[in-house]
C-alpha cells in the first residue's frame, strides 16, 4: 500500500509558476507509474501528467510545453512544475500512484488557483 501527500498549491497570478510535490510512504514506489490530475468545480477529474517507472511521460494538451513531471525513486517523490499558469488551470491538483499489481492510490488534493 501507498499513501501519497501533496503540497505546493496555492494562489498564483496568470503567467506565474508553482511546483507540487508528492510525497510517497510505502514499498515499491519506483514500480507504479506517478500521475498528477486535476478536477475544476463541477467538472470530472482529468489527466495531468504521467511518468511510468521508465521515466516516460504523457501530457495532455492543455499543459503540454508548460508543465514537467518528474520523480525522484530514492526519495519516493514526484513533482509537477507548472510554468506559464492559466485561469483554466485552476483546480484541485491530486497525485496517483497506479500499478496492474500493487494497486491505484490516490493523494488528499492541493489547490491551485490562478488569478489576478
């Protein structure tokens, strides 16, 4: 089992930057494939980023050439820095940690907010 803590969220003026960070207790973290997704008020929970156990990564369109996911397996740590920030880019950020195995593990949620 995984427990997984965000931080890093808070309130940021358009074009600004901010860097969560994921924090994994528990075995086997360099296995599961890290992801970031985000839900908006009234909207579903949408796909960020992912970075599998190989380092390679997904990105939807939204935030491609804005954000970087990255992960640190020694630490059992994950990060999503997030340049250039939109209005549309506000929501609850949640980290994942997902394996066909080990299991789909899920963070408590930080907010982002963007605005002037």
């Amino acid at each position: 089992q995984v427990q997984l803590v965000e931080s890093g969220g808070g309130l940021v003026q358009p074009g600004g930057s901010l860097t969560l960070s994921c924090a994994a207790s528990g075995k086997f973290f360099s296995l599961y494939t890290m992801g970031w997704y985000r839900q908006a008020p009234g909207k579903q929970r949408d796909l960020v980023a992912t970075i599998t156990s190989g380092r390679s990564t997904n990105f939807a369109d939204s935030v491609k050439g804005r954000f970087t996911i990255s992960r640190d397996n020694a630490k059992n740590t994950g990060h999503l820095q997030m340049n250039n920030l939109k209005p549309e880019d506000t929501a609850v950020y949640y980290c994942n940690a997902f394996s066909t195995v080990l299991g789909d593990y899920w963070g408590q949620g930080t907010q982002v907010t963007v605005s002037s």
